[in-house]
C-alpha cells in the first residue's frame, strides 16, 4: 500500500526531500509551492558549501556538514545521469584568506581535528598562495585551503532534483499556496486556497513560510528573514587561471562562474526595531571594495547584476530546524536553515527519508 507524503515548500531543501523520499517505492510524493522551485532564499544563495572549512567540529552541526558534503561527492554525478542536466560546480575547493596579524591557532587546530576525522585541510604560507592564486593580493599574508569542499549552482540544482523526483515518480504543483493543516494531533489533509490533499505525513520545508503553519503547534516556531545582497561582476578580458577555487576573506565570497564572471557577496542584514528588513545603502559597495582589496582585478570589472534575497533564520534556537511538529503525530519540519540551505539540503533530506521511513516502518535504502 502506497503513503502519501505532501512536502510543502520547493527550495532547494524541499526539492532535496522530495527527491530522497522519491526513492523509496511505498512512498507518493507530492510537493506543493505557490512559486516555481528555486525561488526565495535559494535564488539568493551564492552555493558556497562551506562544511570541512567550518569551525563546527561536534554535534550536530559539524555531522550535518560531513554528511552533506560525502552525500554531495555522489549526489550530482546521480543526478546529472538520472536527468540529462548539466550541474555547474567548482570542485577545486575553497580557500579562506588570512590576514596579516590575525591569530592562525584555531585553524592549526582545526587542520589537526580534520585530519583526525580523516578530512584534508591545508594551511598556505604567502609563498605558497602567491604560487598557487598569483590573482590575489600579494599583500597577504597566508590561507587555509580546503579541497573536500566545493561551490554549486543552487538553482541548476534545485531544478535537476526536481526533475530527478518526477521521474522517479513525484508530482510538483507549483499553484499551491497551503494555507493550514487540517486536523490534529494526526493531520490528514492540507488545505490549499483551492482543495484539500489528503496525507499521511506532512513535511513542512517553505523556508519562511514555514512559521505560519506552526501556529497551530504546540510550541510554534519563529522564523526571521535576514537580507543578503550580492553583485555579479565581469573582468573582460577575463582571467582564466587553471586553479581557481572559491575564495573567502573577510565574511566576503568570490565565486568564479567562468568566461570571467564573478559572484560577490553576502551581505548579512537584520530586521530593523520594526520587524522590517530594508537593504542598507551603501554596503553593497564596502562589499565591492572589500572583494577588490582581495582580489584586484575585480577594479576593472563590469556589473553585469545585483540582487537580494530572504534568508530563514529561526529565533531564540539554532538553525536549521529538523524535528517532529509540537503537537501532531505526522508532520515534520525541515527548514529554518538561514545562510546554510545549499549546504545541508542533502543531509536534512536524508534525515527526513529515515525519519518518513520510521514513521512508516519501512526499510530505509543503504544508500
């Protein structure tokens, strides 16, 4: 017998979901968004996978992240076969930028953890990052360099798990806005402005939207938008250096896309005593000056696009949200995952198949 399963929400944590949960024969997908996928917060991300170069070495953070990123080394080659679709992304790594005076004891640690947990991490000297990057700015001083992770494009990558999961059977209605879950403590429908879709388990993963349907539960969750702002750039003629990983400096990422385009960003800009969030003006360009000091090339750039977007980020508790539903024996939530939804869409999804499989009794795959 076949369980219905409605994910609400279509990022790219949602559409990771559905694509896991599509995997399992006894399961029905259906996925449900007023928007089509990759809208929201994961239109806003630069897809910079920031897992081994973490400082998160315990808990729950850090195996979210090591997860995500041993998912991911078989994920894209997976889905490119299974749906035809190309998926931009860099493998060359990050490098994080060090500056001169800046206290490298940490990152010694770090590389000493990682090693131990069986994860490489470098620590470049100036000799070795002006060998390496002869782009960036000779006046600093050393990196740290992580080649496990990798930057993607979020929305080449939403659009590929999408299509993964319709051939694997899921169906995606991108028409529907869910308005409330009817029933409790066992919700067996929801309801759109249109219908009502029966369910026998409820995941809840629309990003700020989220907080809405919670209302209901018994402890409601909170959910604020944080703004991010980014600059897409273009040196002509372009630089085409054979090693070029995303680089980190200073809270600012440089993602090369090719043919000399750059992603710049992000900002991170909180609601104001109001609740609203208004792009603060001028930062955009200390961003753009920030990015030029690390790389000075990009003084000759052209603006090619700017943009902002919403990121979810959960109040009074640490992001993501990956848990039952307070008050209700079949709904679950997945989202809340602020700055880092690219990241750990892989990980949460397959926290959410083995927690769907439990519900179900079900045998989870091994893979």
């Amino acid at each position: 017998m076949s369980q219905k399963i409605v994910v609400i929400g279509c990022g790219v944590v949602g559409a990771a979901i559905a694509y896991e949960l599509s995997r399992i024969p006894h399961f029905t997908i259906t996925v449900l968004d007023p928007f089509p996928p990759a809208q929201a917060a994961t239109g806003a991300a630069l897809g910079v996978l920031m897992g081994i170069i973490s400082q998160k070495v315990k808990g729950r953070a850090w195996n979210l992240r090591q997860t995500s990123i041993r998912r991911y080394a078989t994920l894209i080659p997976e889905l490119e076969a299974l749906t035809g679709r190309k998926i931009p992304w860099n493998p060359q790594g990050i490098l994080r930028l060090c500056f001169a005076g800046e206290d490298l004891s940490r990152w010694e640690t770090l590389i000493k953890t990682r090693h131990a947990q069986g994860w490489r991490l470098e620590q470049w000297n100036k000799t070795d990052l002006n060998a390496a990057c002869p782009y960036i700015s000779h006046l600093l001083t050393s990196a740290i360099y992580s080649p496990q992770d990798l930057q993607i494009d979020p929305t080449a990558l939403t659009l590929a798990l999408v299509a993964a999961a319709q051939k694997n059977g899921a169906t995606f209605r991108f028409d529907a806005r869910v308005e409330k879950l009817n029933g409790a403590p066992t919700c067996h429908q929801v309801q759109t402005q249109t219908e009502s879709i029966a369910a026998d388990w409820i995941v809840v993963s629309a990003g700020l939207g989220s907080a809405a349907l919670t209302q209901t539960a018994a402890q409601p969750v909170e959910i604020l938008p944080v703004l991010g702002q980014a600059l897409r750039l273009k040196i002509s003629p372009p630089i085409t250096p054979q090693f070029h990983p995303t680089i980190n400096g200073d809270d600012t990422h440089i993602v090369p896309l090719g043919n000399g385009e750059y992603w710049v960003g992000a900002t991170v800009e909180f609601p104001n005593e109001m609740g609203e969030v208004v792009a603060a003006e001028g930062l955009l360009e200390k961003v753009l000056e920030g990015a030029i000091a690390l790389y000075p090339a990009l003084a000759d750039s052209s603006i090619l696009q700017t943009w902002t977007g919403l990121r979810p980020r959960p109040h009074n508790r640490p992001a993501p949200i990956i848990e039952p539903m307070s008050g209700y024996s079949n709904v679950f939530l997945a989202t809340g995952h602020y700055r880092n939804g690219v990241l750990l869409s892989p990980a949460t999804a397959l926290m959410v198949r083995d927690a769907a499989c439990e519900f179900f009794g079900t045998p989870r795959p091994l893979n």
